[in-house]
C-alpha cells in the first residue's frame, strides 16, 4: 500500500480493521485487563472503574465475535463464568502495552491542547456574542 498523495487509504485496509474491532474505549479497557488472565465478569466491572453490566456483556460479545476473547462457562453451583483471551487475543498485549506507554507519556500533553483549544473555543463564541446586538440594540443606534 502506498501513502503517496493522491493515493485513496482503501476501504479494506488491514489498520481500518483493526481499529473497527478495538476502536471502542472498553473493548482496549478489556483487553488491557484480561492481559493479565481469566477474569470473571464482576472483576472486570470492578477493574474498568465505570463500565455498566450491559456496555461490558456487549464488549465482551463484540471481542468473542472477533475471536479475540474466550468465555468459558463452569458447570458448578454457583455457576462460573471467566473471559480470558484467546490466541488471537494475545496478538494484541504488546500494541496495547505500546499504546498504554504512549497515552502515559503524551496524555498530560494531549489533555493540555484540549483544553487549550476549549478554552479558545469559549474565547471566540463569547467574541461573537459580543458583536451580534439584538433588533432592539440596533433600533437605539439610529438615533
């Protein structure tokens, strides 16, 4: 594939893929967490620090569709239930690793520039409120 201007970044590009299966902030969170071994779904509730019970069984299911996690249900009482990541899974621990090296070094950096950027945002809209002036502001200058 070549990144020359003018070159279209096809539809069917491997990295397009790749990010369609781990581009959703719990499905990375999930995978950083099962690096570590099985889990059961209530670990992982706890481990990710805000996740619903429902966004994590639809993770999980979209991970299991995509061969990266394994459930496995054990036949006791109480029932048990574990995730853990499959060989394919695994592929993934070291640009996760990468990733989460990344978004430690440059986060605080990352964090700055928005709100810089919010902030000059704020700037300009407060700006542009200052110069409208309502029809009845304008009736007054006639005079």
């Amino acid at each position: 594939m070549s990144l020359r201007p003018g070159i279209s970044f096809l539809a069917d590009c491997p990295a397009l893929l790749a990010m369609e299966i781990i581009a959703s902030k719990w499905s990375m969170v999930m995978l950083f967490a099962l690096t570590e071994g099985p889990l059961r779904h209530g670990e992982l509730v706890e481990l990710s620090g805000g996740i619903s019970r429902k966004v994590l069984t639809q993770t999980l299911r979209r991970l299991q569709a995509n061969g990266l996690v394994e459930r496995h249900a054990y036949a006791e009482a109480p029932p048990r239930v574990e995730y853990c990541l499959t060989d394919l899974g695994r592929t993934l621990e070291e640009p996760i690793r990468m990733l989460t090296a990344w978004a430690r070094e440059n986060g605080e950096a990352v964090v700055t520039f928005r709100e810089a950027a919010e902030a000059a945002r704020i700037i300009e809209v407060d700006r542009a409120t200052l110069v409208k002036t309502s029809p009845a502001d304008e009736s007054l200058n006639r005079f």
